[in-house]
C-alpha cells in the first residue's frame, strides 16, 4: 500500500532546539513575582483606590517554560500535513518531552507551594508582632492614663486641702475684724467715763484745782482711747483688703480644681474603654489636632503658682491676724494699766504685779511642759537615727552586691541611680537628725536656764506681793476699780 503526498519529519526526529525552559528551576527561587502593596490607612478612611482589595496581589512577569517551548514550537515549524491514517500512527511528543513537562509542573507547583508558605508563616508572625505592639501600645497608654490620674489625685488634694486651709483663714480673719470693729464702738464706752471724769474735776474749787497725778492719767487715758480705735479702725481696712485677696486666691483654686475634676472625669472614661466598649467610634483627623495650650511642667508649675499664691495670702493673713492679736492684747494692757493708775496707784501696782506673776506662773508651767515635750523629742530623735542605721546598711550591702556583677550586666540602670540615691538621702536625714538632736539638746539646756530664772523671778514677784498686799494694804481701804475694756469674743 503506498501513502500519497510526501510526508515530513516528525519533531521528535529532527534536531533539538534550544530552549530557556528545559533547565529545572531552583526550587528555593521560585519564579520571579512582583510585589504590590496598598498604602496602609486607618479603618473608615475611602480613597480613590479603595476598590482594591487589602491584599497582596501578584503579577507574573514570565510564563512557565511549557508556555514558552509551545510558542517556539509554533513559530519555527512549518504546519504537518498529513493523511489520517499518518496521524494516528504517529505521536506530536517524545516520552522525554512528557517527562520534561511533567517534572517543571512539579517543579513549578512546589516552588509555588513553598512560596505561598513563606508567605503564610511570615503574614502569621506580622499579624502575631502588630498585635503584640498593638496589645502594648494600649497598656502603655493604660498606665499613662493611670499616672495621670494619680497626679491629677495628688494636686487635688493639694488645691483642697489648701482651699480648706484657706476658707478657714478667712474665716478667721473675718472674725478678727468683726472683733475689731466692735471693740472700737465699745470703746466709746471707757471714753465717755474717762470725758466725764475731767468734766465732773473741773467743778472742784480752791487749792483741789490741781493737776495732779489724777487729772494726768485722765487725761493719759482719754488720749490713749482715742488712739486705740484710730488703730484698730485701721487695721481692720487692712484686714478688709486682705480678705479681697484671700477671696480672688480662693476662686483661682476653685477654679483650678473645676477644671481638674474635669480632666478627671475625662481620663477615667478614657482609661475605663476598652475595644468592645460601644461609645468608640472613629474621628478622622484627630490625630493631627493640638489643641493643648501646656505641657506636663507647666501644667503642674500652674497649679503649684496657685497653691504659692494661696499660702502668701494665707501668710499675710496670719501676720494680720497676729498684728490684731497683739494689738488687743498691747491696747487691753495699756488701758488696764491706765485704768488701774487712774484708780488708785498704789493697787494698780499690785494688779501689775499679779498680772506679771500670773504670767510668769503660765510662762513656767508652759516651759515645764517644753522641757518635758524636748526630753521626749530627744529620746525620739535618738531612735530615729538608730532606726535610719539599717536601711542604710540595706542600701549600702545591695550596692556591694551589684558592684560584683559580670562584664556588661555591670549597668547604671535605674535601680543603681535608686540605690546611690537613697544612700545619699539616707545619709543626709542621719546628719539632719544629729544635728536636730545637737541643736534640740542645746535648746533643752536654754528651756533648764529659762526655769531657773522664772523661779527665781517668781520668788522676787511672791516677796513683792506679800510686801504690797499683805503688808501694806491691810493698812489701807482699798477702792473697786472695774476696768471697762470691751472686746467682742
């Protein structure tokens, strides 16, 4: 039987052809992808690319080598024309081209598969890295939050104890000067007995016209009347003045509390949500809003400007009050004594006296107490500079201990600074103590020399008094005399 037409050769029969495709990849390369990643942004945010999606995607910048050597093939071999029966005695491929393509399929199939399992193992440890940073991003914040409260805390009870201290003062001085005010009407008073007095000596007639020792003291004491309210009525303007500045200290604390309380009402929601809270929300561009008007140091410096400024007014208040204070008792003094003079000489000398002793008897009773209050101060101080011995001994052997550390681990870190700290501070309080206890024992040996000589001044004043009243008096009619000083409680 002869076939018609000539036949060609068959592909497999002729020479081989180069192609890129018949070496085998590497399995480690894989094939050559490029990368593409969107831009990262914040959840909610919609840009013109938003139809993308989050992932990455692939972009294969060459075909496998099959793609290829069928390309070739189709290109540089002439069309085979053959009968039917030609075709189905012969085949396209050899066994080795099957063979070629089947192992770059497996070849390519397994690069493609380790590649994707990289990819896999290193998206897993990027999630498990941004959620572990994420997780403690938050707590840091957290803690920050919990820092801030704490010294939101702190300058709370500052400002209100302050305003308490504050309030209380006012409250005092305004006391002060209501006193002021009513002693300097009920002055008018003693005024008015003294004016009569002189008035009713000028009806005496003959040699009695005297200006004798008498019609001097009324005359003393009606001056000195008129001088005590010019005093006290000035005084207590002062005191007015002051109380306008204790007022305008008192609203910035108020003020400056309102706003803490503010703040911390705020942060604590801030630190009490968390990721299933429903209140959360997005607020795009907050971020980059600053509307702060202070940092920490001045945010604290504010607060502690107007504790300062408080504790001045409250300082001036305290001098104001103690001028008053000694004014009542310079000017109840003074016309007591005058008062007693004007009376009668002779008794207001023994007042004088008992006043002066009675006051040395509170003077001595109180320096018993002191020296009684200084032994035991002593003997505090004493065990306080022993108690300090063995938190000293603590520090000092921990940092014996961290002197042996090995190589790089010998580091200042903080505990060091701590350490090195709390010896110095430690050592410090021992010589403030030893010194406070020096200076407290000197003071004991003045309070013992103070009692020496209140006693014996109290001695002098009993053997005076015994002289005057006891001796003198009962030789003589002694007259009522009621001093009318008047100051409200």
């Amino acid at each position: 039987m002869e076939f018609l037409g000539t036949t060609q050769t068959a592909t497999y029969c002729g020479p081989k052809k180069p192609c890129g495709g018949s070496a085998l990849p590497p399995v480690a390369s894989g094939p050559t992808i490029q990368e593409c990643y969107q831009p990262y942004y914040l959840p909610g945010y919609r840009y013109l690319n938003a139809w993308r999606p989050s992932l990455f995607y692939r972009v294969a910048n060459a075909q496998t080598c099959l793609d290829e050597a069928a390309t070739c093939r189709s290109a540089l071999r002439p069309p085979t024309i053959l009968p039917a029966g030609r075709s189905a005695l012969f085949c396209r491929y050899s066994p080795q081209d099957w063979d070629r393509s089947n192992r770059l399929q497996l070849c390519g199939a397994e690069a493609s598969r380790l590649w994707a399992g990289r990819m896999t193992g290193d998206s897993m440890r990027l999630m498990q890295d941004k959620d572990q940073l994420t997780h403690q991003m938050q707590e840091g914040t957290c803690r920050n939050l919990g820092q801030r409260l704490s010294d939101i805390g702190f300058w709370k009870s500052e400002l209100n104890y302050e305003l308490e201290r504050l309030l209380n003062e006012n409250h005092s001085l305004d006391t002060i000067k209501r006193r002021l005010e009513c002693a300097a009407e009920e002055l008018r008073c003693p005024l008015q007995v003294a004016l009569e007095c002189l008035y009713q000596r000028e009806k005496r007639i003959g040699i009695d016209l005297v200006h004798d020792n008498v019609e001097k003291n009324l005359i003393q004491e009606v001056d000195m009347i008129k001088c005590c309210q010019e005093q006290m009525r000035k005084l207590a303007q002062r005191i007015d003045i002051q109380m306008r500045d204790n007022r305008d200290a008192q609203h910035a604390l108020e003020r400056d509390l309102e706003d803490k309380n503010s703040a911390e009402f705020i942060d604590e929601k801030c630190l009490n949500l968390r990721n299933t809270s429903d209140c959360i929300s997005f607020f795009h561009g907050v971020e980059k809003i600053d509307g702060t008007i202070s940092v920490p140091e001045t945010w604290a410096k504010f607060s502690n400007d107007n504790i300062r400024h408080s504790q001045n007014m409250r300082a001036n208040s305290i001098r104001l009050r103690e001028e008053a204070q000694n004014l009542f008792d310079v000017l109840a003094d003074q016309l007591w004594r005058q008062f007693t003079n004007t009376n009668l000489a002779f008794s207001a000398r023994i007042a004088e006296e008992t006043e002066v002793k009675n006051k040395l008897q509170t003077q001595l009773a109180k320096t018993l107490q002191e020296i009684f209050q200084t032994e035991s101060t002593i003997m505090l101080l004493e065990r306080s500079i022993m108690a300090k011995e063995c938190p000293l001994k603590v520090a000092q052997t921990r940092l014996e201990c961290r002197t042996r550390r090995p190589n790089v681990e010998l580091c200042r870190d903080s505990p060091q600074f701590k350490l090195v700290n709390e010896v110095f501070t430690i050592d410090d309080t021992l010589q403030t103590l030893k010194l406070r206890l020096r200076e407290t024992r000197d003071t004991l040996q003045l309070l013992v020399m103070t009692k020496c000589r209140l006693e014996h001044e109290l001695a002098i004043k009993a053997n005076t008094l015994c002289i005057d009243k006891e001796k003198c008096m009962a030789m003589r009619k002694t007259f009522p005399s009621t001093p009318c000083m008047g100051v409200c409680p």
